[in-house]
C-alpha cells in the first residue's frame, strides 16, 4: 500500500501540473478544465479550487450508479485542484505561439505520463473515470457513449461560460487515449504481460481518462 501511495500522490500532483500547462496555453483544453474554467470566470474561485469541488460533486452521483471509491478517488479529488494552483503559480502565460503549442505539447505528455503512474497504482479511478463505468455497469450503455455524452454536455456548458475551447480541445480528445495506450503498460506491470501475451486489456476502459 505504502509504495501505490508513492506513486499515487506524485502522479495525481503532477497530472494537475500537466493541466496546468495546456492552460497556459490558451490554444483550448480538455472538456472538464473547460467546464471549470467557465465557471471560474462566473464564480471567482481558482480553476483549482473548482476541480475539488466539481470531483467531489462527481463522485455524489456515484450513490446512484452504485459506485464505490477508492482511496486513490478520495485523493484524485483533493490532489488534482491544488496541483493546478500550484502549475498555474509558478508557469509564466507564453504570449508566442510556438511557445504556447510548446506548453501544450508538454502538457498533453506529463499528462499521459501522469495517467499512467497514477492509474497504475490501482487504489480507484478517477471520480470522472469511475462515473463513466458507473454508468456503463448501471444502464448498460458502451463505455465510450457514456464518456462522449457526458463530456459534450460538459464541454457545452464550459464553453457558453466562456471556458477556453480551441484546436487543443480537439488535440486532447484524438491523442490522449493513444498517449495513455503507450504510458499505461509502462507503469503497470500486469498491463504490460498481459499485452506482451497476446490478451485483451483488462484496463481498456480507462486507458483514455477522463480529466482530473
């Protein structure tokens, strides 16, 4: 247990480093931060603070779906936000924009090598990962229609707020499941001889995360 928290805690810290880069650059983000920043234009609290907020809100539909936590989801909820902060306190706002796809790019990779450490450590999904196979286990639906239907309304919200969409919306959605399909095996032994065995992946529903 004590080696998964020392994977888990660094992984989640740094997953809202990550994000905090592709905020940064301003060229668009993933749905949930596009959700959160819209409604930290309209509340005033930090983008941060309001990934807390909206996990734990996540997490409340669980009772519903039927869906038990994990520590791993209990420290998700509170690790994420202030990982956030803490990469939008110290990364500069790049004004070129080579320097923004820059931060972009790097971004998108922490965040896929983020994934994987914190995925790998199997103490729980993710509130927004476990909601999406809440509702796969609860209604039947296919992961992936779960996932898109959920992160359109999301993303639409977040974008009449006016939270930052953009081509790195677009970019997040085509390469992180991809990127995770890389970095999930390296970090997840069982993973990586499953797949070295020929066998299916036991973890293919989450190998693309939702956000945070």
């Amino acid at each position: 247990m004590t080696l998964r928290l020392l994977r888990l805690i660094p992984g989640l810290l740094l997953y809202g480093i990550a994000d905090a880069f592709m905020i940064r650059a301003a060229i668009g983000v993933d749905p949930w931060t596009v959700f959160a920043q819209g409604v930290s234009l309209h509340s005033g609290l930090s983008i941060g603070i309001l990934t807390n907020i909206i996990g734990l809100c996540v997490l409340l539909l669980w009772i519903p779906l039927r869906q038990r936590p994990g520590l791993g989801t209990v420290l998700n909820i509170l690790l994420v936000g202030p990982g956030i902060d803490l990469g939008l306190w110290l990364l500069p706002t790049p004004e070129a924009l080579w320097l923004r796809i820059a931060f972009f790019v790097i971004g998108l990779l922490l965040l896929a090598v983020a994934s994987g450490i914190y995925i790998g450590a199997k103490l729980g999904p993710g509130p927004r990962d476990g909601l999406m196979t809440g509702i796969h286990h609860r209604f039947g639906a296919p992961i992936w229609l779960g996932r898109t239907s959920v992160e359109l309304a999301v993303l639409g919200i977040g974008w009449m707020l006016g939270g930052n969409v953009g081509l790195g919306t677009v970019a997040f959605a085509i390469l992180i499941g991809p990127l995770c399909g890389i970095t999930l095996p390296l970090f997840d032994r069982e993973l990586r001889r499953t797949r070295q065995r020929g066998g299916e992946n036991p973890t293919a529903p989450l190998a693309a995360p939702a956000s945070h």
